[in-house]
C-alpha cells in the first residue's frame, strides 16, 4: 500500500485489496475484501466501503464481484456502499457523497456527480456525470439519473428522468431543462439534441460523443466506455 495514503488507527484494511495513493481513511472506517480504490480519495468518519449486498437472499449476498472507486472522490461520515452481485459496483471520479448516504449493490455513478444526505441509491441503480441528488431524495432499483440532472429534496426517482432535466416533488414531476447546469457546463446544442434522443437512459448513440469536443462529452463517453448494464 502506498505510503502517501493516511490511515487512521482504528480503519479496517484487508491486505488483498487495491489502493493508490493520497488516500484519508478516517476513524472507524472499514473497507470489505475485493474493493479497488483509485488515488486522492477522502472517506469519512465510520464509512462502511464494499459492505456485503443488502438482500435476504443468502446467494446473493455470498455472490459478492467488487467494488470500484475512481479517484479524487470525497465520501462523509457514514456513508456506505455495497458491492456488485452481478457486475462491479462502480463510483468513478470527483464525487460527492454527503453524510448517511447510501449507494446499492451492482449501481454505476459517473464522475462528477452531488449526493446529498441521506440519499438512498438502490441495487442496480445508474448516475450519469454531473447529476445531483437533494436531501433525502431515494432512487428505486434500476432507475436511472441523467446526464447533469438535478432531483429535489426528498423526491423518489421510479424510472429514467431523462438528460439535463430537474425534477421535484412526490411523485417526481419534472419541472424543465437545467438550464443552469447546461449554461455551467457550456453545452453545446448538438450535444443536446443527441441525449434528447436517448429515451430508455441505455440508448445514448456513443460513436457520435466527441469527448474532445467538451469536459461534459469527454465525462459521458468515459462513463459509456466503463457502463455494466447489469
């Protein structure tokens, strides 16, 4: 393990996983057996990082595949993820992941992505980069957030939101575009009109994503590449 990594005392490590350098774990964190973990990571007081999949089904919790974090990622205190039954459950780079949240076995989050509080994310479940998820917000297993998506404090996501858009409320009404975003992010309007195409959240057209052409393009290509619909 890289010496440049700081380790709190009390952290569990086994010796067989994988980890970069620059890495806090701080006091009380435990990392299970077949994680991967990238560099300049900070996980947060009595984080639970590769737990065994939550079902009560003893198979499938004995089926355990991994988990892979990317790097540059901050996780707070409490938080916990599970690892993959079917395929690698997947975080890739510079997430968010405020206190008590929670992402679920065999779930794929892309880079760059805000969970707030108490966002319960379930098995299965994709993030695309960019999206952001409010206070207490819950995603049902196999629902999918789009690209620079933003859901609101407390709302239940059942199914594909659709790109750039921002939804509220329970049940989730979608409210428009996230124009603030697409005006951040400097999105450009043939890019647009490509995710206005995808309409399942599995159909983005890859071959036509210039990741040379913009951040947001080179993130979602990224994701692509690495996606295991599972």
């Amino acid at each position: 393990m890289e010496s440049s990594n700081k380790i709190h005392p009390s952290v569990e490590i086994p010796d067989d996983i994988k980890i970069g350098h620059g890495n806090v774990f701080s006091k009380g964190v435990v990392v299970r057996s077949g994680v991967e973990i990238g560099s300049n990571n900070h996980f947060g007081e009595y984080s639970v990082i590769g737990g065994d999949p939550e079902s009560l089904s003893p198979t499938i919790r004995k089926n355990k595949i991994g988990l892979k974090i990317g790097d540059g990622n901050v996780f707070r205190e409490f938080f916990t993820v599970s690892q993959g039954t079917i395929a690698t459950t997947l975080i890739l780079n510079n997430g968010f992941f405020m206190r008590g949240s929670h992402v679920g076995h065999d779930a794929q989050i892309g880079s760059n992505v805000r969970i707030s509080s108490n966002v319960v994310l379930g098995g299965h479940s994709i993030l695309y980069p960019f999206s952001n998820l409010g206070l207490g917000s819950t995603v049902h297993q196999r629902s999918i957030i789009g690209i620079a998506t933003m859901v609101g404090m407390l709302t239940p996501i059942r199914r594909f939101t659709g790109h750039f858009k921002t939804l509220n409320g329970n049940p989730a009404k979608l409210i428009g575009r996230n124009i603030y975003q697409i005006e951040r992010l400097e999105v450009e309007s043939d890019f647009l009109q490509l995710c206005d195409l995808d309409k399942t959240g599995q159909d983005l057209q890859i071959s036509k994503i210039n990741p040379n052409q913009s951040q947001i393009q080179f993130e979602v290509k990224n994701f692509l590449e690495q996606l295991k619909i599972t």
